[in-house]
C-alpha cells in the first residue's frame, strides 16, 4: 500500500491532481489507516498510470473516464475505444493543421516590417487590420 505521497512520486501525478481525480471519481476514494492517511493499493496506481499518460496524450476527462469504463468490461469489442481515440487523433490533426497556418502567418508578419519606427510598423499595422492577413485564421 502506497501513501499519497509515495503514490505520487511512483506515477509522476501531484497530490492536489490525485485528490481532484478522486473527487471526480476517476480513481475510488482510498482506503485510510487509523492515523485517517490514504492508502492506495496497485490496482490504484495502475489506474493513476493510465489515467496521466492518457491526459499526457491530451485526451479529456470524460474521454478518460469512457475509457475507464470500457476497460471494466474486457470482454466487449474495443470499438468505443478506437473510436475515442480516432476522434481525439482527428482533433488533435485540426489542432496542428491551425498552429501551421498562424505559424505561417507570424512569420509573413514577423519578417514583413522593414520601418524604423512604430508608425510605419508592418506588425502593428498587421494587427491593427485584419485584412492584411494573406489567409483568414
């Protein structure tokens, strides 16, 4: 049995992250010694793992918490996990697809001013009017 402490530093999650993940039942509330501390068992950090490495990959805590739920039934088909993840790979693409465009666009703007001072600045007048923009972001 682990205390939150030592369950922290064994999964890399910080123990005010580990309290709200059991306030939003995530991971069941531990067991408590007489002294009133937590105890977790590895049952409890295996979940902790699983749950850090799928929020380190971006997914939301109610896609986590589906996901959670499916692998309570091991012998039903992993369709609603592909799925998830399909559709977290989808967001994540159109995520990146947009950063390209603005990191395009900040670029055009960054290397675009040639003045020598504020007035004539091609990156506040790119601010100032979105219609310099070469593409709508």
């Amino acid at each position: 049995m682990l205390s939150i402490g030592e369950l922290s530093r064994k999964t890399g999650v910080k123990v005010p992250t580990i309290r709200y993940y059991e306030q939003m039942k995530l991971i069941n509330a531990p067991e408590r010694t007489s002294g009133n501390q937590r105890r977790y068992s590895k049952a409890e950090r295996d979940r902790l793992s699983f749950i850090k490495h799928a929020r380190d990959l971006g997914l939301s805590i109610e896609d986590i918490r589906e996901l959670l739920s499916l692998s309570a039934h091991p012998e039903q088909p992993c369709a609603g996990a592909n799925q998830i993840a399909a559709n977290h790979l989808n967001s994540v693409r159109e995520r990146i697809a947009k950063l390209q465009r603005l990191e395009a666009e900040l670029a055009r703007i960054a290397t675009g001013c040639h003045a020598d001072n504020i007035k004539n600045c091609y990156v506040i007048e790119s601010l100032s009017n979105h219609g310099l923009c070469s593409e709508r972001h």
